[in-house]
C-alpha cells in the first residue's frame, strides 16, 4: 500500500524538504545536499511522472531523472542566455 503513493509522496517530500533547507540559514551541508537533490533529480523525476515511465525500477528511474534534470537544466541556461 504505501509503495503505491511513495511515488508521489517522494518527490513532493523531498522539494519540502530542499526549499526549507535551501532558504533557512542551516549547516552549508545541508543546503548543498538538499540544494543539489532539488537541482539534479527533482526535475528529471517530475518529467518522468508526467511522460508515466512508472514501470521503471527506482535505480534506473534515479538515473534517468539525473540525466533528464541535467538536461533540463543546461536547456533552461541555453534559453535564458
């Protein structure tokens, strides 16, 4: 039961828990950990929910969503230069 929504609750935790610690005055570890989980897999894990890849296990899924975020990413660098 609670495998079928830590899809959804996972990513929604962890975009919680990284903008609190990004924005809070924490440890500077805290916020490059966090602030890289918000950089590098949130985005990639967001496009592989809305493209519904659910069938994946989670260590590919995890490599993809860093492999799509670090595209997203230089994509969105390219645009706003």
């Amino acid at each position: 039961m609670l495998k079928k929504y830590l899809d959804k609750i996972l990513p929604a935790l962890l975009l919680v828990l990284s903008l609190v610690a990004v924005w809070l005055p924490l440890s500077p570890l805290f916020q490059a950990i966090f602030g890289t989980i918000l950089l590098y897999i949130l985005p990639g894990w967001l496009v592989l929910r809305i493209l519904r890849l659910n069938y994946l296990d989670f260590f590919r899924r995890l490599v993809l969503s860093v492999g799509i975020s670090t595209a997203v990413i230089m994509g969105w660098g390219r645009l706003m230069n």
